[in-house]
C-alpha cells in the first residue's frame, strides 16, 4: 500500500526545470535561468565565520520552528536600522526558501477546501 502512495509523489518542476537549463548550459545554448530562483551575491566573510563557527561548536541540532533566536534578533535590528521597520523577534520567522515560507503562510491563513 504503501509503495503505490509513493508512486503518487512527482519530482519538483522546479527542480527538473532547473536540470534540463544546466544541461542546455552545458551544451552551449545561451539560456536566462528563470526557475530555482538561486541568490546572485556572494555569501558575506562573517556570515560564512559563523557558519563554521557554529559546525565547530556542534549546534547542528533542529531548533525552533520560527527560526534560531538569535538570528531573529539580528534581523530585527537590521529592519530597525536599514529599513525603518520595527518588527520584534517574536514577529519574525525565518524559512528555509520561498517554497516553505508560501506553505506555511497559506496552511496558517486557508481553511480545509
């Protein structure tokens, strides 16, 4: 029963989209990549220290549903500063991609139907 379920689950579009771009790349055709949605800047010296920092220090564990608390913190400040928005860390969330920040916005809002 359980196998036939499985085979209800279709691979991402956006990812299959995606590998067929990066192989028309590959094969020479000039091609604007509109699908994953991929950052274009190179990740900041002090966020990639952190990064490691936090593998060194083993906080590699699953931690709040809205987001590590420190970072929310952070991003409140910055929104204070930068953007003359103030947001408390409580009204923050951070998600891992557009994909799972729009789930988890319209299964909190829609109901059932």
């Amino acid at each position: 029963m359980l196998s036939s379920r499985l085979n209800n689950i279709t691979p991402s579009y956006t990812i299959g989209i995606s590998s067929k771009v990066r192989d028309l790349k590959a094969s020479g055709k000039n091609i604007i990549d509109l699908s994953i949605g991929e950052p274009d800047l190179t990740v900041p010296n002090a966020a990639i220290q952190h990064g490691i920092n936090s593998l060194n220090e083993n906080l590699t564990n699953y931690d709040l549903v809205p987001g590590l608390k420190i970072l929310r913190n952070e991003l409140s400040k910055k929104l204070n500063l930068e953007n003359d928005c103030d947001y408390a860390p409580e009204e923050i969330v951070n998600s891992s991609g557009a994909k799972n920040a729009i789930t988890n916005a319209l299964l909190a809002i829609l109901n059932n139907g």
